[in-house]
C-alpha cells in the first residue's frame, strides 16, 4: 500500500479524529489525567507530548518501542499510563498512514 499524504492529528476527510486513532487515544489519557498539565504539537508526521512543566535535560535516554499497525493501538494504550505518571516526553507518529510507511520496506 502507498503512503498516503499525512493528515494533522489522524483527521479524515471530515475534519474529526476518529475514536481509535493514535492522537485520539493520547488526547483521551491526557484528559483523563486531569492534571492538565500536559501539551501535545504535531511537526509533520510527529505527535509530540510532553508535561507543561518539562525539563528535559540536554542529555538522556531515549526508548524506542516498536510494533505493528495491528498491535499499534495496544501497545499506546499500554504505555500511556506509564508515560503520563512518570511525566515523560514522547513522540508517536501522528497517524497510522504514516506509521504504516515507517514499517514499510520503503522507509529509510
């Protein structure tokens, strides 16, 4: 399958971020957290996330957590109430378009 042109936060053609869509899943767990003490951006084709207070130091870890278009949504939903307690910044693709190019052979 091609790669389809990125669409800011997952929107399809009626402007709304379906239910199960990547950037909906962080939206609900950040609502959720009712802290509101969290900021997501997207940067073309990225969902950026990050605590309102962040300090991230110069130098660091990064984990990179890899999986499928099938396992995609598990594995976020799995995550993020690890990330969010520990107020962790992260980036996810910012839909499974491109999420399914990044899996691709195609991808560099």
């Amino acid at each position: 399958m091609a790669y389809l042109p990125w669409l800011p936060w997952g929107r399809q053609a009626s402007g709304k971020p379906p239910e199960w869509s990547l950037s909906s899943i962080v939206a609900d767990s950040i609502a959720a957290a009712a802290d509101g003490q969290w900021s997501c951006h997207t940067e073309h084709p990225w969902l950026y996330v990050m605590p309102a207070d962040d300090k991230t130091p110069d130098q660091g870890w990064k984990l990179h957590v890899a999986g499928t278009l099938l396992s995609a949504r598990d594995i976020l939903t799995r995550a993020l109430p690890i990330l969010l307690a520990e107020k962790s910044q992260f980036k996810l693709a910012a839909d499974l378009d491109f999420l399914e190019w990044l899996s691709s052979q195609n991808a560099e």
